[in-house]
C-alpha cells in the first residue's frame, strides 16, 4: 500500500508541475502579442503624425494656395457635373456604322394599284454596342414604305427598317419618301417576238417564224403606264436548238424606244412553236485578184483544190448569191506558189462548209494588146433620159494584159464599158468611165479614155429600162 500510494503522489507532483510550465509559455505569448501591437499602433501614430504636418506645412503654406485651390474646383466640378460626365463618357463607348445602298421596298396592294417614286436603295446608320452592331450590320435588314390602307394619290410615307434587331438604334436617309399610288387598269396587246442566244445556235440552222397558241395578251398596269407600252415581244430562246422545237416563252413589255415597261402581264409566258431548218445552196467560187504582178509578169493558171462551196443562211439572202469570192493579192507573187486562201462569206450567210481554199499559181510572161470598137453602154439611168454623144462617139478602146495565150481569144464583145448615170441631170455633163475586170483575175483590162461626154436632155425616154445597161440613145 505504502508503495501505490508514493506513485500516486509522484503521479500528482509531475501534474502540478506541466500545468505550471504551460501558464508560464500563454503568459510569455501574451506578452508578445501585447508587444507587437503596442509597435504597430506606435507606428501608425508616426504616419498620421508625418502626414498631419506634411498637410499643415502644404494647406496653410501661401506658396501651394493655388494648387489647393485648383484641385478643390476640380473636385468641385466632378462633383457638381457627374451626370453629364457620365453621359458622355457612354456615348463614347457606344459603336456607329453606316450601310450604303440598302434596297428600300414597300408594302402596298399590287393587285388593286400601280407605285411609282420608290427610292431603290437609301443609307442606314446603325448605333449600339459593338457586339449589337456587328450583328445588326450582318443581318441583312431592309428599308420598307409601308403604304397598306393608303388609297389612290400621292403620299408622304415614312421609311422604317426590318431585320436589324431590338438592341441597336437605327435611322434611315432619307427619312420619308415621296410615293404616288394609282390604280391599275388591264388593256390588251398583240405579241411579237425576239430570239435571243442567237450565238449559241450551230450556224447551219436557221429559225422560222414562230406560231403561238395565244397572239393576244392582258397587260395590268396604270392607264399612264399602259400609254408608254409600244409592243409586247415574247423572247424565244434558241441556244442548242437543231430542230423544230416548242417553248413557254418570257413576255416583256417595251416602250418606243425599245426600253422594258414595269407592268404586270398575264399570264406571263406564251407557248411558241419555233420550226428550224438548215436552207443551204452550193454556189462556184471565184477569185478576185487585186494588185499586178511584179516584173511585167501575168498569172498563167489559178488551179483551186474546191470548185464550189455550200452556204448556210436564210432562203431569202440564198436566194440573192450566185458565187463566193476568194482574194489574191497578186503584188506579193513573184514566182509559181501554192497559196491557202480564206473565204469571204457574203452578208447574210451563217456558214459554209468549207472556209478556205488551195490554190496553185503559175505565172508567165505578160502581154499587152489593144482592143478597139467597145461599146459604150448606160448604166442606172433611173430618170429615163434621152441622152446624145455630141461627137456621136459611142465606142472606145481598152488596153489588155496577161499571158499570150490567156488575152488572144479576147474580143471587144467580152469586154464591158459603161458611164453610170445615176446622178446625171439635163445638160452637157462628162461621165466617168468604168470597165468591169473580168472574172479569173488572168487577165486586166485598162481604160485608154476616163471620160465620156454626154448631152443630157430633160425629156424622158418611155422606151429606155432605168437599171439596166444598154447602149446610149443618140436619138
């Protein structure tokens, strides 16, 4: 027993002794702590004490009574005008921009009435935040006249927008427009036609004359507008087209000067049966030679790989084509030469199915002969005058060149001299001499005399054909 009971005490003494040593460590603690604050709020004092005269030295100093001043007006303004400020400074940070050329349309009954005076585009600004803008400005909104419940007259109407969104402001320039409304009226119009593509069709085609199920058309316009209206044309287009085809064909109303009309035309299309053909006809090809052979040489022989050509036009230009010429410049010959030579199409003809031709050309030495007794014949004598040769000449002579062989079967009747009397009036009156070159080009005929002189007289000649040829009347 004696032995617990020294261990109980020595259990107790240990005790005693740690709570000792713990109130010793809080008080040391708390001593510190203490310590710290005491500096910090030591510190503080200096600061608010070093700040206190710096303000005394600076406020009652006369030497910084101005700046003290202009900083408490500044302050004073702020203060007094903070609103203002503040308004200014958000309109700074909002965003603008402009769009250009924005398409203006209109809201109106276009069944009952006709609007004239619509602006086609106006100019839209645009202000918000960035944000709001850029999307408002990428939107793709429009300008619209609303003109729904106005009646027939002219109106001042206001341009609004749609499609740019709540979250931006817009304005339009200009503001307001001003628009006429009129009623429409319906009156009717026979149809012609155009054919359009023309270049995108095989040039061996030709096109008819269409045939339409409809030659008559209603056209809904103002009656001011229908009185502009010269024709209504149907446009066929015949691009592709190789045979007899049928389409719904566009209607276009146009004015006098050939200009498109706005009005409504109903129906808007008309069926069209177009025939198509190829009209061909197969004529001789004929050289035409210009120029003169150097050296006093003359072209012996042509020899051409195509005799004849085919042509592809219409039946009536065909109709008026008896021959194809092909050119030769003779003055760039200077020895035998194979030469490739484009055709020339007359006006009218689409194609041809060929469109060159290979010549051979011989030459050989040139000669010269004079054939005398041509007979001197009248061409164009459109007023039937009675004409006389004061000198009663009615013959001249013409000089001949070429090969030998090519110039000695010429006679004086193979030979054409004539004076054109189209513009011949009443009196004695010199004529120019023509001659027409014969064809081949082997040989060149030269004029010896330019002029032919004759008596004109007022009097007609019932007996004499205006436009042909014929000797001239010595009566």
């Amino acid at each position: 027993m004696s032995e617990q009971k020294k261990r109980t005490d020595l259990e107790k003494e240990e005790l005693t002794g740690n709570k000792t040593e713990l109130a010793n460590r809080i008080a040391n603690q708390t001593k510190k702590v203490a310590s710290s604050y005491q500096y910090l709020e030591d510190f503080i004092l200096r600061i608010i004490r070093w700040f206190s005269s710096i303000l005394d030295q600076t406020v009652f100093n006369r030497k910084y009574t101005k700046i003290i001043s202009l900083v408490l007006a500044i302050l004073l303004y702020i203060v007094v005008n903070y609103n203002s400020m503040a308004s200014v400074l958000t309109t700074t940070l909002n965003y603008n921009k402009d769009l250009y050329d924005v398409p203006v349309t209109a809201k109106y009954n276009t069944d009952t009435f006709e609007l004239s005076g619509l602006p086609s585009n106006a100019n839209v600004h645009i202000t918000g935040d960035a944000s709001s803008v850029t999307t408002a400005a990428n939107a793709r909104g429009v300008v619209v006249a609303d003109l729904e419940g106005l009646t027939e007259g002219t109106h001042e109407v206001k341009l609004t927008t749609e499609g740019y969104g709540d979250s931006v402001t817009v304005t339009v320039e200009p503001s307001t427009a001003i628009l006429t409304l009129k009623k429409k009226t319906t009156q009717q119009f026979d149809i012609s036609y155009d054919f359009i593509n023309l270049p995108k069709m095989d040039l061996i085609y030709s096109v008819g004359t269409p045939v339409f199920d409809n030659t008559r058309v209603n056209v809904r316009a103002s009656k001011d507008t229908l009185d502009t209206i010269a024709f209504v044309k149907a446009l066929i287009d015949v691009s592709g087209q190789t045979a007899d085809f049928t389409q719904d064909a566009t209607l276009v109303a146009y004015d006098s000067k050939g200009q498109p009309v706005n009005a409504r035309i109903v129906p808007d299309t008309v069926s069209v049966t177009v025939p198509v053909t190829s009209p061909n006809k197969t004529v001789p090809i004929e050289i035409e030679v210009t120029g003169n052979i150097p050296n006093e040489q003359a072209i012996a022989s042509i020899d051409m790989d195509q005799q004849t050509v085919t042509i592809y036009g219409s039946e009536t230009v065909l109709g008026q084509i008896d021959r194809v010429v092909v050119t030769l410049n003779a003055s760039t010959i200077t020895k035998d030469s194979t030469l490739l030579r484009p055709i020339t199409l007359p006006n009218g003809v689409n194609s041809s199915n060929i469109n060159q031709i290979t010549m051979n050309v011989k030459l050989g030495e040139g000669v010269s002969k004079t054939i005398t007794d041509v007979k001197i014949n009248y061409k164009n004598n459109v007023n039937n005058y009675k004409a006389s040769q004061p000198d009663n000449k009615t013959t001249t002579s013409v000089i001949v060149f070429g090969t030998e062989e090519n110039i000695e079967k010429i006679t004086a009747d193979d030979i054409s001299v004539y004076v054109d009397m189209k513009d011949a009036k009443p009196g004695l009156m010199d004529f120019p001499l023509q001659i027409d070159q014969p064809q081949g080009g082997l040989v060149r005929y030269s004029l010896v005399e330019s002029t032919y002189q004759l008596n004109v007289l007022g009097e007609q000649n019932p007996d004499t054909e205006s436009d042909n040829g014929g000797e001239v009347n010595n009566g």
